[in-house]
C-alpha cells in the first residue's frame, strides 16, 4: 500500500492563482514532525517559483488544523538531536515564503499549531476553533514564534498570560485580541479563506508580495533577535528532568509532578 501523503497539494476550484495545501495526518490531529514541516517547506518555495500562483492557503482538518508538535518525536529527543533534525530550519524557511499565505483553522490550533498559523499573514478561523500554548504543561516553553508573534499579535499583557498557563482561548476571544483576520460559521472556515485568497490573488502580484515584504519588516529586526533567544530557551528545556516528566505524564494521561530542574 502506497504511504499515505503528509501533504496534499491542490489549486482551489475555479481559481488556479490560489494554491490549497492541506496538512495531513489527521490520526495525529495534524501534528507537526520533522518530515511535515520539511515538506511544507519545500513546496511553499517551490509555490514562490511558480509564476500561476499568487496566494496560498494553509489549512487542516476540521477537527484541528494542527495541535502542536510531534510530542513522541520530541519526547525523547536531545536539544542537540532537535538541531540536527531542523538543519535547515523548516520554520525559517516557512516564515521566508514571499507569497501570500492564508490560513484557514479550524478545531484545535495549539502549540506548534499556532505558531504555524501565526507564521502566516492572515488566520480565517471557524468560530468553534480553539487557540493555546499549552508548551508549558510539558516543561517547555514555545520555540518556534509562540511568544515572540503572539507578543506583535496581541500584546505582552495577553501573551504573557497565554505562555505561562497553558490556556486555551476561543475564536471568538482570539479575534478580539487581534490574532485573526476573520472568524466564520463552521461550514464556511475553507471557502471564506479560498475567497480571501482569491480576493488577494486578483491584485497585483508583485504589489501583493512587495505589500506583505513591508508590513513584516515593521517589526522584522526585533522579531528576529527574538526567534533566536526564544529558540535558544526552548532547547535549554530540553535538558531539564521537568521536560522529560511533562512529556511522559502527557504520554501516559497523568498530571506531570515538576521539580523545578
């Protein structure tokens, strides 16, 4: 039997300008391992190169567009076997797709998730989506945006909350603090963002591209020193026995019993 595709790709019906990319391991509500991330990479560059597409939208299953990262893959993984696996960093070069990107959530975008859809330039969400960072019930903390875009999404006071107990938020709430673009009825989260796409692909392309290049450089410098520390801290956690035990009380469904080291 044929492995069954971690990504699919298609162009939205109707409109080959917009690209859909589907992440798929739907078992595993979507969660983002190495060989994931390494694919999405690869094919937004290779979307950048085609000269036919002009937005792309991102999107999951309706149960969830991503939960987080691959928890059995990290679980038992060094901080320096974490380097070598994202060696090139896939989330660099997610974050470095010069076409506009769309992403269409619904059900859970948590952890990783959310960094993923952050890493986008506008979120069109179902209005029973849920949001989080839930990194720290595992000893771990965000390594790949969660708080340095949730920060420029919606302010220290909001992040700070969000990062240090976990909690997970509604569309609705998420809207109003200005993570999303768009909140919809749940039968429409993939239209409405295909729309939105469609909408951004009939202007100008360059324009298009040149416009996203400019509002990500309001805060390009400070986000970038800020990716770096946040992903130095994130794989210093890797070290720690709190990691190991927020992992495996995951694993086994239990309450993790933290240390402090």
């Amino acid at each position: 039997m044929a492995e069954e595709k971690l990504l699919l790709a298609e162009r939205a019906e109707g409109d080959p300008a917009v690209a859909v990319l589907t992440l798929n391991r739907p078992k595993a509500l979507n969660a983002l391992n190495a060989a994931l991330l390494g694919e999405l990479a690869d094919t937004l560059e290779a979307l950048d190169a085609d000269d036919e597409v002009r937005c792309v939208v991102l999107t999951g299953s309706e149960r969830a567009f991503a939960a987080g990262g691959d928890i059995k893959q990290m679980s038992d993984s060094t901080a320096a076997e974490m380097v070598k696996r994202e060696s090139p960093n896939p989330w660099k070069r997610i974050a470095a797709a010069r076409k506009p990107l769309v992403a269409a959530v619904s059900g859970f975008c948590l952890g990783g998730g959310l960094e993923l859809a952050m890493t986008c330039d506008m979120i069109v969400a179902s209005e029973t989506a849920r949001f989080g960072q839930p990194e720290i019930s595992l000893g771990i903390i965000p390594g790949a945006g969660g708080t340095q875009r949730l920060t420029h999404a919606v302010g220290k006071a909001r992040a700070m909350e969000l990062v240090l107990t976990g909690r997970q938020i509604s569309a609705a709430e998420a809207f109003d603090a200005g993570l999303l673009t768009r909140v919809v009825p749940e039968a429409d989260y993939l239209s409405e963002a295909v729309a939105l796409a469609g909408e951004v692909a009939r202007q100008a392309p360059l324009a298009a591209q040149l416009g996203k290049d400019a509002v990500l450089k309001a805060h390009a410098s400070l986000l970038e020193v800020g990716l770096d520390y946040e992903r130095r801290n994130f794989l210093v956690l890797f070290s720690t026995e709190d990691k190991a035990e927020g992992m495996a009380a995951f694993k086994e469904k239990r309450k993790p019993e933290f240390k402090g080291r």
